[in-house]
C-alpha cells in the first residue's frame, strides 16, 4: 500500500493526518466530489474520509469508491454507528496516533492480502502477449536532427537544473512521441523520489506522489541498471508503481553506478510500446543527462558552500586575507577592508604586494616554508595601526601549501586606551608619592623651622642648644634618608667593589642604628651572632650598609611601640647547585605584616604609596642585586625577617 486519499476540510486534521502518512503518496480533497476525481484518475491503496467535516453522504459516497476502485479500502473518521459498517476501518474523531497506526498497519495487511490471492487466482491462467512493435525502423535524417540538436540545448544548458530537465523532456518528445514523460529526483534525505519535470501528468500526481528508494520501482531500477518495461515486469509492486506514473516505461539515470534519477514516459502516441533501439536510445541519453545532474548538483553544492563561508567571513569580527600559489590574494572579506581602509575590490585578484607592509611578508613566508605564526602584535607604517596578527598555511595533498590565511584583529583602540589607562595610572602614583614625599618630610621640617626660629632667642641655653642639636641631627638624617631611598630606586649610582669581611660590614650597620636609636621612636634590642671565622665578600660596602639598614628600620617600625628586638646572623650557606654562599639573616620575634602587605613587599610602586619606610625591602633588594646578591622574605613560626645571600669573594 502506497497511495492514500485523504478528505477533509479541516487543516488541523489534515496536517495530522499527512503527518502520520510520511512515507505514503497522499492526495488530498476537500469534498466527495474531488476526491472521485482523483480516483478516477489514479488508482488509490486507502480512501480516508472525515465524517465530522463531511457529516452527510457517507453511504453514496463508499458505494461510489467501490463502483470506480474496487480494490481500495475506506477509514471513515467520526462516523456514526449505524454507518461503521459502510466502511472497511473507523475512527474516532479524537483518534491518537497509535490508533490511526494501527489503522494502516491493518489496511496494509489486508491490501497486500487481497493481491496476493488476485495474483494466486490469475497465475494459472496464460498471460496474454503483448503485442510488440514492429521491426525497427532507421531515424529519419531530419527528424534525427532536430532531436540532437534539443539534447545539444540540453546539455549546453549551464549549471540550470530546471532548464536543462525541461530541454531534456522536451527533446526526449521530439524523439519518441511519448503521451507522458516525467523526471524524478531524490529528495533531500534520498529516501524518495519525487517528480521535478514532466509533461502531461496530470498535477494530483506532480504534487502527491512519492516513490521510496528503499522499495518498489526505484529499488528495482538501482539493482536492475536497466530500462523497466510494464510488459516485463514480474513484481506487482514495481508495475502498481509504473502505472501510478501513468507510464510504460522507466529509464534509470546512472552515474558513477547511482540511482540519480528516474525517467518514466507514458504510451506512444502510435502503438502499444517502445522498441529496442527507442529503448536504448533512451538509456543512453538518460545516461549522459545522469552525468550532467550529478555536475549540476555538485556544482550548486559548491556554490552553497562557497556562499556560506563567504558568509562566515564577512559577518566575522576579524580581518581575513587569503592567497594561493600564484601569491595573488583570493580573499579580503569586509572586516579587513575596515581594518586596512582598503576596497577589496583594489587588493582581490592583485600581486601580495598590494597589502601593507608586513602583511604580506608574513603571508609569503607562511607559504613558502609552511610555518604558521600565532598572535603576534606589529605596528603597520599604514596609519600606525596596531594589529594582532596570526598567519596559518592551507595544506592538501601534496607538502608544499596550497595558500596562506592571514588572521587580524585590530588593537590600535586597546593601545591607545591602554596607554591613557598607563598615564592616568602614572599621574595617581606621581601624586600619590608626592603626598607621601610631603607627608614623610613635614614633620622634620616643621621642627627644624621651629628651632631655627628659637635659635635667636635661647642660644645662649646650654639644654636648648642640645636639644636643638639631637632634633635637628635626627630630622636631617630622616630627609637624607627619604631622598636616599628615592634615590635608590630610579637611579643607579656608580659601585665601589671592595673586598672586605661580611662582619665588619654588620657592625658598621649596628654602629649606625645606635647612633640613630633616637630618631627609631622606639627602644630597639639588637642581637647580633657573627660566625667565628671571616666571611669574605667583594660589595659596595655603602650600599650593603644602606640595605641591611633599611630592612632593620623595617622590622623595628613593624614591632610594637614598647619593645622592638632584631637579631642579625652570619654564616656559610650551601647552595643546592653546589657551592657556598655567605648569609646573612636579619630577624625579629616582636615585628609583623599583615600577609596582603608581605605579599606585595618587594613591589616599589605599591609599597611607596603606603609608607617610604615600607619601601624600604624594595630598595634594600635592588641595592643587594647590584652587588650581586639576592635578598628573600624569611617567615617562621612568630618570626619575620630578610634572608640575604652574597657571593663569596675568591681568594
């Protein structure tokens, strides 16, 4: 069973039905009168009839189904009970679709029932000759000629499918005067063929039909490879088929040994049935017609995907530019003509040499050696443009590349931002350290102004005198301190190498900070353990000095205001690499960080905004690398302090 007839007014149920009958030839009518007309004309597997939109005439009409089609079975949908027995199958009007599938399964058993035993009761009897055609007749030279030159218009038809099946059609009548011609074609899926080309179907069958690939005729065709003629034909189901077409006979389209199309052509309109030269004749040409819709189909393929990768690239955030062999550039889409300021009708089809330097360096040696290069940033000459660029080689079959793909983005936005985001940032910092500058340095200098306005007045006072004295050393030393640090960190002052022992250094160091315990502002315990045996290092004893210092201030201003205890080490320390190093550690038991502030420790511009003695690790670490050491943060349990790592001198 293939075809249905379904009758209905009712869209929503309609498009239930043909939902359900996918794999079927449906037809449609919407009203009796309609749908006797397409039975007339085509013979229909399964009539279903909507009796709730067609409440009247149930009875005329089935009776009038079997007059015309006996063999079709009636599904009546909404029927009444006295009228279920005027068909074969019902239906409820709210039915499911299990139950409408068990409908068609039912009705398809029973069809395929009643033609076995037709076939059963028709075997014994002879099958009646068909009567052939007479002896071939050779083609008339005119008639010939006109026929060839219409498959010549065929086939110079382009890459137009629709024109080159109607000349084909037309050509095909020209040469055997056939009724009806048709051509079907695969749908999308290639689960059935359907008819794209004909002459005189009737346009119930152009619209409904529909022939399984899997199944029937076309099955037969792609096995077979060979013309099906209606008199030769054994299965009933190929035949029904033929007939459904109104034809005698089907031609396969082959290419390259698949089902590419199917040609069916009804009676001639002179005799029963076409010879076997007309037959070959036909297989033939359908053959080459075959060859040039599996061109046209790939052709239109290409162009599709063609389409929507140019598509793709236009509709791209990127810039996209492509070159083959011939090092002429293939492709610009729209986002590098924006990029560059280019029409890419200047740059398409044109030498590499047309792109701005050094866009098509990069594309040349992409192709040349096959490299690709990944992300890589460059200022272009062309409006100082900023680009992040990245290039890939496009490979086939052989080793050397096909082409080159330039990819790039456009930063000249993001630089610029980046560097206004930069001198916003660098503006802060400046006043930042300017506040902290005039913060650090006001106290002392108010001092100072206030004793030098005293001055005049108490000199004389032995007690103002010293006092005077011990504030001002103080606060002087703190202003030299301030710009010494400042110093150390955007200069680099000439370096004074000296050999000299590590301890000799440490005790300058603690002479200095006793000498200066009154500017600390705090009492300070300082424990020095120097190792028994000389620690010789080659440094910038100034330098080294100011360094150890500065981490000394740093733990004395972390330690609480009562008490402040830092102990200083020296000793060997033995590299895992081999060798030794002269160490020096300075800690202390009463300082501590939060670990945020120790995280960020040896950061200049982060620490310079919170304190200037804060800063104090930073410079300490840059002074101590000059020397060619290396300075690291020590944390240990209720302990804080500086690991300091020299080189020993060579003997």
């Amino acid at each position: 069973m293939n075809t249905v007839l379904l009758i209905t007014p009712d869209d929503a149920l309609r498009a239930r039905l043909l939902d359900a009958l996918d794999d079927y030839s449906a037809f449609i009518a919407q009203s009796d009168a309609g749908a006797l007309k397409i039975l007339r004309l085509i013979d229909i597997d399964l009539v279903v009839r909507d009796s709730v939109g067609l409440p009247r005439g149930l009875e005329a009409f089935a009776a009038s189904v079997k007059e015309i089609t006996p063999t079709a079975l009636t599904v009546a949908i909404g029927s009444g009970e006295d009228e279920s027995e005027l068909t074969d199958f019902t239906l409820a009007p709210g039915f499911s679709r299990r139950d409408l599938d068990g409908v068609l399964r039912q009705a398809q058993d029973k069809v395929r029932l009643v033609r076995e035993l037709a076939s059963l009761r028709a075997s014994p009897a002879p099958r009646p000759l068909v009567p052939l055609a007479g002896p071939d007749e050779p083609w008339e030279g005119a008639a010939l000629a006109r026929v060839l030159k219409e498959f010549a218009r065929a086939f110079a038809a382009g890459f137009d499918l629709r024109r080159a099946l109607d000349m084909f059609l037309d050509a095909i009548g020209e040469l055997v005067r056939p009724t009806r011609t048709a051509l079907l074609l695969p749908d999308a899926d290639a689960r059935e063929y359907r008819v794209v080309a004909h002459r005189g179907l009737a346009p119930q069958i152009v619209e409904s039909v529909r022939l399984p690939a899997a199944a029937g005729l076309a099955r037969w065709l792609a096995a077979q490879g060979r013309p099906a003629r209606a008199h030769e034909l054994t299965d009933p189901e190929v035949v029904r088929e033929l007939r459904l077409l109104q034809s005698v006979l089907a031609v396969p389209l082959l290419a390259y040994g698949d089902l590419v199309a199917i040609l069916v052509v009804g009676q001639p309109v002179v005799g029963s049935s076409y010879g076997r030269r007309e037959t070959e004749t036909l297989f033939d040409l359908a053959t080459h017609l075959a060859t040039a819709i599996r061109d046209i189909a790939l052709h239109n393929q290409l162009e599709r995907e063609k389409e929507f990768t140019e598509r793709i690239l236009e509709h791209m955030s990127s810039g996209v530019i492509t070159i083959g062999r011939d090092q002429k550039v293939g492709t610009m889409n729209r986002r590098a003509e924006e990029i560059l300021g280019l029409p890419a009708r200047h740059v398409v089809n044109e030498d590499l040499r047309s792109l701005p330097s050094p866009l098509g360096d990069m594309l040349y040696d992409t192709l040349r050696s096959g490299r690709a290069v990944a992300r890589t940033e460059i200022q272009l000459a062309l409006r100082n443009l900023w680009l992040e660029v990245s290039t890939y080689p496009v490979r086939g079959d052989d080793l050397a590349p096909l082409g080159a793909v330039l990819v790039f983005e456009d930063l000249t936005a993001q630089k610029e931002l980046a560097t206004q985001k930069r001198q916003a940032e660098q503006t802060q910092l400046l006043t930042r350290v300017v506040a902290r500058i005039a913060d650090e340095i006001k106290n002392p200098l108010v001092s100072i102004n206030t004793f030098i306005e005293l001055i005049g007045e108490r000199y004389d006072e032995p007690d103002f005198r010293k006092h005077f004295s011990a504030v001002v050393r103080r606060d002087v030393r703190r202003l030299v301190e301030v710009f010494e640090k400042l110093a150390a960190l955007v200069t680099e002052g000439e370096l004074n190498f000296t050999t000299v022992d590590v301890r000799t250094v440490v005790d300058d160091v603690v002479t200095g900070i006793e000498l200066a315990d009154e500017g600390l502002g705090k009492p300070l315990q300082l424990e020095v353990t120097p190792d028994s045996s000389p620690h010789m290092v080659k440094v910038d004893v100034a330098q080294l000095c100011k360094a150890l210092s500065y981490l000394i201030w740093y733990l004395t201003h972390h330690s609480p205001p009562n008490q402040a205890r830092v102990s200083v080490t020296v000793g060997r320390h033995a590299e895992k690499a081999g060798g030794e190093s002269v160490r020096i550690v300075i800690a202390s038991r009463t300082a501590t960080a939060p670990p945020d502030k120790l995280h960020r420790l040896f950061d200049p511009v982060l620490m310079v905004q919170e304190s200037l003695i804060d800063v104090g690790p930073a410079v300490s670490q840059r002074l101590i690398e000059a020397v060619g050491g290396h300075l690291s943060l020590r944390q240990a349990r209720n302990e804080l302090g500086f690991t300091v790592l020299l080189p020993p001198a060579a003997p």
